[in-house]
C-alpha cells in the first residue's frame, strides 16, 4: 500500500498543514487504521478506496476517526488528480459529510463544503482562563469560534489545553480580523489529542462563514497563524455552502508493508 505525506494550503514542504494519504484498493481492519494514524502522528490520516460511484474516504487522528477534515480532503485529491487520475480536474469523494467534491483550478484546488449552523453565546470566565485573554465574542457551531480584539492577540497566545478541552465546541478556534488578510486564525484541538492543529479546513467551514457575513463580502482570505502557517481562500456561495481552496505540496512517497 502506498502512502502520501502532504502538506496542504501551501506551495512549498514544511509549511501548510501536513497530512498522510493511504490509497488501498479494500478496506482493512478498522483498529489498524487506527494503528497506522498513530504510526504516523500528525494530524489527520486519509484512507482512500475506489468505489463504483466516486472515492470513498474516511479520515483518522492519533486517537479517533473525524466526520470532516479539510486539509487531508485536499491532500486526497493532490494524490488521486496527480497520481491516480491525471488526465481530469475532478473528483468526488463519499465521506461521513456527504459527497466532497474538489476541483483543481490551476494551482488550487477547490473544495466544496457545507457550512454549519452558528449561534451566538455568552463570552464566559472559562473562555478567557482557557485561551489567557477574554475573547470580544464567541460562537458556537461544529466548533466553538472565540474572536479577539486584534491579531498580534491571537498570534501571541499560549492557551492551557487542559482549560479548552474543558470548553464547548470539538475545535476551540481563535481568531480576529487581519492586517495583510480579512482574517487570522489558530486552531486548538485537545479533544482529538491535537495541541494545535497547523492549518484547519473544516473549522474554516465556520470561520469564513463568520467573517462573511461581518464584513458583508462572500470571498475571505483566511491566514492560519500557526508556527507552519497556511493560506486558505473562501469564498461563500449563499446556499449552505462554501467552497475552500489551496495549494499543496508533496513531501514524500512510501510504502507500508
């Protein structure tokens, strides 16, 4: 079985988010799946099997199996469009979220996703000892969105994991408005035994959305200030949708036995 070490929502290896992509032709035991996540350690595996109707694709951190992940969707369809079916743009995954489909438009590759529903809700004293500082407002989707009075705040802080897994939402996202982009962002993951996960597509699915409807435009250009850092473009369609687009770059190919 090959397997693909790349790092998403970048252009250049050892930055953007890395991500491992196992291409298969059957499924195999699902605890050794969990296995070869563990294995490899990073923040999300792909597994990727062929199916009659399109790609089926499940993704795993070190500890749990996850209903979406962005950034190994976009590692998945650098693999399959560069390696596995070079001569289209197009592919459509099955996954736990329904059917992902992802476009390559010349450097990026353009995925579709749904968005979730956001509800305001009281900024609490739990928030502010999780993350070091009171956060201006906070909303809660899939993830749970903190937003700080300006950048240099969310670039600078040292939240204690233990305090934010503590928190509400499966992602504890901290963000503000940015300087060179519409937003900045870092993504903390304890509960999926992930400190900080480096570029975060899915919590983007809720980030951009947040920023969208703030500052009253449908395109946002997301940075994700984490130590790799990443570039995510957004763009909201209006109907429950959003599609999130990036570059990638392959690190490595191997083999597991």
């Amino acid at each position: 079985m090959k397997q693909y070490i790349v790092d998403a929502f970048t252009n250049k290896v050892f930055s953007g988010n890395p991500a491992a992509v196992c291409v298969m032709d059957t499924w195999p035991d699902e605890h050794w799946m969990m296995q070869v996540a563990g294995e490899n350690n990073l923040s999300e595996t792909a597994f990727i099997v062929k199916e009659t109707a399109g790609y089926h694709l499940r993704w795993f951190t070190p500890g749990t199996e996850v209903e979406l992940c962005g950034h190994a969707t976009l590692a998945s369809a650098f693999v399959i469009l560069n390696y596995y079916e070079k001569e289209t743009d197009k592919v459509e995954f099955y996954t736990m979220s329904g059917k992902l489909v992802v476009v390559r438009r010349g450097g990026l590759y353009e995925m579709d996703f749904p968005t979730y529903e956001l509800k305001e809700i009281p900024v609490t004293d739990a928030m502010e000892r999780a993350f070091g500082v009171r956060p201006v407002k906070a909303v809660l989707g899939l993830d749970l969105i903190c937003v700080f009075e300006n950048e240099q705040i969310v670039r600078k802080m040292t939240p204690d994991q233990a305090l934010l897994a503590s928190i509400e939402g499966r992602i504890q996202n901290a963000t503000a408005r940015g300087i060179d982009t519409d937003c900045v962002s870092r993504s903390f993951c304890p509960k999926l035994t992930i400190p900080e996960d480096p570029v975060c597509g899915s919590a983007h699915c809720q980030i951009a959305d947040y920023w969208s409807n703030v500052l009253m435009k449908q395109d946002i250009v997301a940075y994700q200030a984490s130590k790799r850092g990443g570039t995510l473009h957004c763009h909201l369609t209006g109907n429950g949708r959003v599609k999130i687009s990036g570059e990638a770059a392959l690190f490595a190919i191997s083999e597991i036995q």
